[in-house]
C-alpha cells in the first residue's frame, strides 16, 4: 500500500471519533511525542492530522508534525507546495486548508480523500467536535487552499524514500521475475506510458542516486 493510500486509510477507519474524551488519544499522543502540555479541549485537527500520518509512517520531512494549522500551510508553502484552486485540483492525500474568517490565515485542516468533478469529499478531526467525512464544493470561499505532501514517486518499496532497491524492484518486475501489485505499478510507471519497462527503473535509480529531483 503505497503512503497515501495507507495515511487514507487509517484517517477513515477513525471517522466517528469524538470528544469529550475519544479525541484525548490524538492530544495525549502530540504531548508525548513533543513534550507539550496541551489539555485535553485544545483544538486537534493540527494534531489530528500528524497523528494520522505518525500512524501512517510518513517522514517528517513529507508531513510535518503541527498542533497550528498556519504554521503547517507556511511549512509547505515554503517548500513551494501549497496551492490554491482552481490553478490547481487536488488530489487524494493532498491537505485541504481552510480559512474561516478571511483572516489571511489557516484555520482548520482535514485530508482530501477523493475529488469527483467540483466536489471533494475530505476527512477532518474536530470538525463539530468528531472526526468527519464530509463532501465540500472547491469553490467554497472558506477553502483558502491545498498542502501538498511531496510523497516520492518511484518509492515502490513504501519506505517513504527512493532507492536503488526501488529501482530493482522495478527492473526485476518488468523482466517478469515479480509481480507488482496495482498500486506498486502505478508508483512504478514513472515514464507514464501505461508500460513497467527497464527505462522506468533507470528513471528511479537516476532519482535515487541525486541525478534527477
């Protein structure tokens, strides 16, 4: 299962989850972790969402750990990875930010499960106190945009890296020696020519020793 996919997962299997206390665990977990001492009614979307991605194996350096949405939205936006729509349509495992008040800055998150035409429907911690699912249209003027987690393509091994043991990986699939689930092949065909051949592994080894970004 690639990240994501594996991050969505675990986010959906806590959909109905809510306070008073079915939230501590996410709260009690970021304090441990962080050494904060936040109570037990602190807002917990921010955590929410490191919890999920902690739970999920995702590096820090994909999703960091944040208790405060804007700090998390001006993370990834110096990293060049936030973006707004409609210059840009969000993708499953993206982060959907939003701003409430028109202030300029993030005020909740959740995470982008699926987009169908002008809607997506998202996960979100302590969204009326639980976690929810829910569908929102991207033209809604609360949405002030997307984080992009920068999930390594090529990484067919689902170590959160690209290395040269992905690249034989794919290289020993497209001889016939493995077989690739279909996840992995999407993650594999890095040419994006519908075919998992030797040219997608040398595509992954020139990423895994710096050659290529």
């Amino acid at each position: 299962m690639m990240l994501h996919n594996k991050m969505l997962s675990i986010a959906a299997k806590e959909v109905g989850v809510k306070e008073p206390t079915g939230e501590d665990k996410y709260i009690k977990w970021y304090n441990s972790v962080y050494k904060t001492g936040f109570n037990m009614s602190t807002p917990w979307c921010c955590i929410f969402v490191s919890w999920v991605a902690a739970q999920a194996g995702v590096p820090t350096t994909i999703i960091k750990h944040f208790a405060s949405c804007t700090q998390m939205t001006n993370w990834f936006s110096g990293q060049g990875l936030f973006k707004k729509y409609p210059a840009y349509t969000p993708k499953p495992g993206d982060l959907i930010m939003y701003d409430w008040d028109k202030s300029g800055d993030s005020d909740h998150v959740g995470f982008v499960e699926s987009v169908n035409g002008k809607n997506v429907t998202t996960i979100e911690g302590n969204y009326s106190d639980s976690v929810k699912r829910r569908t929102v249209n991207l033209s809604t003027t609360t949405i002030r945009g997307f984080c992009l987690p920068d999930f390594p393509i090529g990484d067919i091994n689902n170590d959160g890296k690209v290395t040269a043991d992905d690249a034989m990986t794919v290289l020993n699939a497209s001889v016939g020696k493995i077989n690739l689930s279909a996840a992995q092949k999407k993650e594999a065909d890095v040419n994006n020519d519908g075919k998992i051949n030797a040219s997608d592994a040398l595509d992954i080894l020139h990423k895994a020793t710096g050659k290529v970004k």
